[in-house]
C-alpha cells in the first residue's frame, strides 16, 4: 500500500500543475479518485510510513478542489464513499489542519452538489450516529 500512496503522491501533483484542466481522462481520473479513497484509508493510522503522504495528498486535494472533478464527473457513488471514509478515520490524535482540510474539501462539495439522495445521507447519518 506504501507504494501506491507514493504512486498517488505523484499523480495528485501532476494533476496540481495542470489545474484546473484534468490531464487524464474521465475514465481514468475514476480510477485515481478510486486510489485517492483507498489511501484515505490509511489515514486512520498515524503510525504507518506512508501517513505523510497520504496528509500531503489530502491538502493538495484540497487545494485544487479535485473533489468537485467528482461532482462533475458524476461520481455521485465516489463522493458517498469518500465522505463515508472521512467519518470512518477522524480521530482527535489527527493534527488540527487534517481536520481542516477534510472540512474545506467536505464543505464545497455539498454545496454544488445538486441532490443529495434520502439513502446517502443515511448512510452518513449511521456512520457519524456509529462513531459517536
């Protein structure tokens, strides 16, 4: 997995430089936002060696906004999934910024989203009641 993350870090910076136009194709920006997830998975472990990386692709994500790519993508399943993760790995041991930084992307996110359907938002529902 450490080596995915460090493969994801250079994607995320390519798509960094050439922002806002998305240097690879719809099909394939699925695909990385697939892998942006399954690092994301990571995150709930500080310890791990690729943690930094994974903090480093959350604040580039951030910065350039990739999420809404997914909005306009149509991504709708990969935004439930990736909010649901969000949820899943915040813990108070995280530093102040990663939580900022899972807000700022978080925030946008719903407000250009056109509709939210009654099954995501129970579904992130249960999570945060689960968590809590």
């Amino acid at each position: 997995m450490d080596v995915k993350v460090f493969v994801l870090s250079c994607i995320i910076e390519i798509i960094w430089i050439t922002a806002p136009d998305a240097p690879y194709k719809d099909e394939q920006m699925k695909e990385i936002f697939q892998l942006i997830l399954a690092a994301f998975e990571n995150m709930s472990h500080v310890s791990t060696r690729s943690y930094k990386k994974v903090v480093s692709i959350l604040d580039t994500i951030e910065k350039v906004k990739l999420c809404l790519m997914m909005l306009d993508l149509e991504c709708d399943a990969l935004v439930v999934e990736m909010f649901q993760s969000f949820l899943k790995i915040i813990r108070s041991n995280h530093p102040p910024f990663v939580l900022l930084a899972i807000e700022t992307i978080m925030n946008p996110v719903i407000d250009e989203s056109e509709d939210i359907s009654l099954d995501r938002l129970s579904s992130l529902f249960a999570i945060v009641t689960k968590e809590n």
